[in-house]
C-alpha cells in the first residue's frame, strides 16, 4: 500500500468521517478532488467497513440473511484490492475486516471434519452473525428513509404560526428534583436538632484518656480489620459526648497505640476508610516492617 | 386549483401565517387567477359558529378562537415554576412524614406556616388533604398526590431516598446524631379517617378564620 | 356542557395553545367529567381532509397544516439542517433501540461514532441522556426526545415506521441470542438509572477527557 500521499490511515478515516458528519446527507462531491480518487468518494459514503459490505451485499440480490459470506468476502477483498491499486490509503479497519473475512472464507472453505478447533465459534456461526449485522444495519439505513419521508415540522406541516399567546396550562412543571427534596428535608431536621441547643449544658469531649482505655479493651476483639466507625463509641441518647469528638479522640488513641506496637492502621485512599487491627504478638516488634 | 382544494388552502396559509393577511398578499402565494374572495367568504361560512371563527381586521383575515370561549384562555406560564424555599421545606416534609398534621409541620420547621405556603402547594396539585387524624381536634392531614411523584420522578412514595441515600449524597454529616430516622411514607399506618368533601371546605374555612385575625 | 360546545371548547383551546396539549392538560381548563377523548375524536374527523388537521403527536393533540399543502408555506419554512448519513442513522439506531449505548450504537454501524454525530443530535434536541444501564462501567444510554417525536410527526415511539415488524424479525435485538427479550423503547424496561445531573456532567467529563486525546 502506498503511504506516500496519504497520512496515517487512521488519522485520515477520522477526517473525513468528521467532514461526513457535517456535510450533509448527500455525498459530497467537492470539485477539488482528483478524478483518480473517486472511489475515496465513494468510501466516504460508505462510512465504514460494514458499509461496504451491505452495498455488495445488496449486489447479490437475496434476503441478506441467505446471503453467500463466500461470495461476499471476495467481492470485499477485490474492492479492497481496487482501492489500494489507486493508492487510496485505506483507513485500518477497513484492512482489519478484509483479513478477518479472508480467514473466514478460508474457514468455511475448510472440510467439516478439520473445523473443531479449541474454543473458536463455529465459522457458520460467524457467517450468519455477520448476516445478521448487515441485515440489521440496512433495517437502520431504510428506517432513514422512512423517517425523513414523514411530515416534518416547519418543512411540510406546520403549526399555528401566531398562537394567541396565552397558553393554555400554567406551567406544571417545577425546578426542583430529588436531591432538593432530599436536602430541604435534612436542612430542617438538622435545625430542628440543634433548636433543642441546650445552653446550660457544657459541651462534652472524650477524653483522650478515656478514649485509650476504651480502645484497649475493645483490643482482644480486633483481630481483624475493623473500621474507625465501629470501634468508637456511638453517643447516647444526647447526653455525653457528640459522635465527632468520640471519632477524633478514638483516631488519636488509635495512633498512639500504633506507635507503641499494639494497633496496625490502614487507610486504602485519601478520606477512605481507616481500618485498624490488633498486631500479632508472633514476631519481635523491632523487625517488623510495614508490609 | 378547484375550489375546495383553494379553500384548504386559504385555511392552511391562514393558520400557519405569523399574522393576519391581506386578500391580496395570499393571491401572491397561490396560483395566479385564482379567486382568493371567494375561498375567504366561504371559509369564513364554514367557520361560523365553531370554537374558532375567521375575522376580518383592517381588511386581513386570520383565525382567531371564538370571543364567547375567552374565558378558556389563561395567562401563559411556560416557564418551571420555582418553589419558595419555604414551599420546598415544607413540601418535603409533608413528603417524610405523612400523613401529617399542620401543627406537625410546624414542629418540624420551628415556624409557623403562613397561609400561602400550603396554598402553593395545593394549587400546584403536590399536596391534598388526606384525612382526619383520630385525636382530639381531629386535625386534618396533608399528603402529597400522584402528580408529586411525577414531577419527581419516582415510581412510588416507597422510592423516596432514606438515610442511606442521603448519607450517600452527603447530607448527613457527623453532628447529625447516629440514631437519625427518616420515616418512610409508604407505609404511613396512623389511624385516621378519610377526608371528606365538606371536611376541606370547613377546613378552609378554619385556615381563613384563623389567619385573617 | 353540551358535546356542541365541549368540541368548541376543545377546538379553541387546541388553537390558541403555542404547543400540542394532552388530553389531561384539556380536561384541566375544562368543566369536570366532560368527555375529551369524545370532543378530540369528533374534532378529527370533521377536521379530516380540511387545510388543517389534528395530529397525534407524543400522545398530545395539535393542530398542523396539512402535509400536501407544504409547498404553499415558503415563508413559514424554515430550512432543515441537513443531517449527516452517519448522524441520521445514528438517530435511526437510538429510536428504534433506545434505552442505547454508544458501544451498542457503534457495533450496530460497525464504525466509531465520531464525537460531533451526537453533539449535533443533542444539539438540536433530538435526542437526550436516558439513564445509566446497569452493567459494568454503567455505561449512559441514549434515547429520543420530544422534539424528535415532534419533528419527524410522531404519534409515539410505538408508531416509529416498521417499528413491530422489525421486532418481529428480532432485528432489534443488540444481543444476537434467538430468545432475547427486546425492550419496547416506549416503555423502557430495560433495567436502569435515571441519569442524574450529577451523571451527566461527569459524563461530558469522561468523553473530554476520553477524546482530547
């Protein structure tokens, strides 16, 4: 295949598939390109490897589904042969499918009684998956046809064109979803919380002591990854310390008793979950390494 | 072009047209020698008495709906309504905790509830009265109505988010105390007695009464 | 009110209203218990043949000009943006197949989708978000909007042309299996999240990301 004028295939199929996207639905014929080149035109508006191969198909002039994958594989390889005799270079998965359909032409080829080989679906399946996707594709292109031959809005029918201004249903829509509700919601009950402020009532921390007693006794019941949620205190019923201050202080024991040796921490990520576990006691706390 | 096919034509210039036309200006949109007068007044026959009528101002035609259904038409609001913030608190706790009472309402905000609120939200159709509570005073109870779900796309009042989904979204933070509870709407057993016609007329009357002092 | 006036009423509503209204929106601005389907029925077929019809449109009723009548209306017309083979059939693939991915649309024309096919479909309305399908990577799935069904004159997504005889045929099935259960797109069952704002946007993000490659 020859590079000499062309970018790299794949650089150039994205080109003109985004020149196709805004072109218009008629292939384009710009006068600016070479007569010699016309079938790079005419990929154009096949778009895609599958495209071609639905316009061959249609060529043989059965139910897709019946189609001859045989036939139809050769009829690809010769067009893919055409365009790169006219030194068209071809976008990769045009080349991917020509060497995909030559080995499933070679497959179907094949006798019976040599196909069975390992986990591969049988070549039949292939064939008729591929029926199927072109079958399936030429569903799409007339489903085209049949949509932009309905009456479209402002090109063959059109509505009132001076309405009276006045519609007739205030709008029942409202600018507000889930989350709003959600958040008013919890906005009140927050407030209504903090409305039973008490003034008299000094505001509780946990100790950095008793938050230390606390951890080493729930230590025999940490032999396996526990989160800081669970082994802080929970509050009761409003009095004492708030949830807050049991969570710092149980963190700063928790670092503590690390130090010692006593508690190993771990923290998958940033604002992730600490987890803590007691350390077993199997080797010399000096040659442990963290692991 | 026979005389019905110029007629539907006239019909259809008129209606799509931006404003009224002149005999003259569609005589230049259809065929030449055509015989626009005519189509008009016979149009404007076929019209007559139906819920629009085709009048004549200034010598251009156009459609306009009959004066006697004016009364049909309504300001145009196409715009999505935004609800008060108060609306929207009050409307998601009706959504929590129904069926709830008025003064349950207000508990839960820590205000009273001005009269407009409620009648937003009833007027908008999110909330209805949904009965008496069986204690003293047999309080009236608001709920929320099918066309809440729709405009919040949920499938039912069992589809409210609950304490799972809002610490997910991040709306509780620690000072919310861990025994927080939302309760869930759907399955709302309070005893209480269907609302009845009269109770909301009366109930109206009450609010009436009792803000206007 | 009388089924005379009730058609009136119906016909001047439909007239005055700037977009096609539902049978619930008509039966809102009018006396309780009438007969809407009734008065939209009778409404029909004495507009049948006229200048004007009454369409079915997303299941809402407007009036439009006939659509033999279309060549008269040059100052009404608003030139079409033409759409692209590949964005056109990508639209054709997302109505027939919706709830869609992008991988889903992309292995149905066998070549990628190049970041500007569905920019212009948003763009002009014709298609939006659906949801999240639930399946690894949650991928977003794509559907049409209403502005589609009022483009292309569509009662609903259940009249899209060929649309029974395709699913009959199994064409569209995504999966190949012979026994696959299709989704009917207007009612969406396939199983999956409403797309979130939050969603979106960290959507827009990923394909930036994705394709600024």
């Amino acid at each position: 295949m020859s590079r000499e004028r062309a970018a790299p295939s794949g650089l150039d199929h994205d080109v003109r598939q985004s020149r196709l996207d805004f072109n218009g639905s008629t292939p384009d014929t710009p006068e600016d390109i070479a007569p010699e080149e016309a079938l790079v035109l005419q990929l154009d508006s096949y778009e895609g490897p599958l495209h071609v191969l639905l316009a061959l198909a249609r060529s043989q002039k059965v139910d897709l589904l019946k189609i001859s994958i045989t036939r139809l594989a050769e009829q690809y390889l010769t067009f893919i042969q055409e365009a790169r005799k006219l030194r068209f270079s071809l976008a990769a998965d045009y080349l991917v499918m020509a060497s995909w359909l030559a080995y499933l032409k070679s497959r179907l080829l094949l006798p019976r009684t040599e196909r069975k080989q390992g986990n591969e679906p049988a070549p039949e399946d292939l064939a008729a998956a591929l029926a199927f996707r072109l079958k399936k594709l030429e569903a799409m292109r007339k489903s085209v046809e049949s949509l932009t031959e309905r009456p479209q809005l402002k090109r063959d029918v059109f509505a009132r064109g001076d309405p009276e201004a006045r519609l007739i249903i205030p709008s029942s829509r409202i600018e507000a979803n889930v989350f709003d509700l959600m958040s008013a919601y919890v906005t009140q009950r927050r407030r209504e919380t903090e409305r039973h402020y008490d003034p008299t009532r000094r505001i509780e921390a946990y100790s950095l002591e008793d938050a230390r007693d606390h951890l080493r006794s729930q230590l025999p019941s940490l032999s396996s990854w526990t989160a800081l949620d669970d082994v802080a205190p929970q509050p009761r019923g409003g009095v004492g310390p708030k949830r807050i201050s049991y969570l710092a202080s149980t963190l700063s024991a928790s670092l503590e008793l690390t130090k010692e040796g006593q508690l190993q921490l771990q923290q998958l990520a940033t604002f992730d979950t600490l987890y803590m576990r007691k350390r077993t006691p199997l080797m010399p706390i000096a040659e442990v390494k963290p692991q | 072009m026979t005389p019905e096919t110029l007629e539907r034509a006239v019909e259809a210039l008129l209606f799509a047209a931006a404003g009224p036309l002149s005999a003259a200006e569609l005589a230049y949109r259809l065929p030449e020698g055509v015989d626009v007068g005519q189509a008009l007044a016979s149009l404007k026959a076929r019209y007559a008495g139906r819920g629009v009528a085709l009048e004549v101002i200034n010598d251009r035609w156009q459609f306009r709906t009959a004066a006697d259904l004016g009364y049909l038409m309504v300001e145009e609001r196409e715009e999505p309504r935004r609800l008060s913030k108060a609306a929207l608190e009050t409307l998601a706790i009706i959504a929590y905790h129904q069926p709830v009472t008025r003064a349950e309402i207000e508990s839960v905000r820590g205000v009273g509830l001005s009269r407009g609120t409620l009648d937003v939200l009833h007027e908008m159709n999110l909330i209805r009265l949904r009965g008496r509570r069986r204690t003293p005073g047999r309080p009236v109870t608001y709920g929320t109505t099918e066309t809440f779900l729709e405009q919040f796309s949920l499938p039912s009042l069992a589809d409210l988010p609950g304490v799972a989904e809002m610490r997910a979204a991040g709306l509780l933070d620690l000072n919310v105390p861990a025994d927080f509870m939302v309760p869930d709407p759907s399955s709302g057993q309070v005893l209480e007695d269907a609302a009845m016609l009269e109770d909301m007329e009366e109930v109206e009357f009450a609010q009436d009464f009792f803000e206007a002092k």
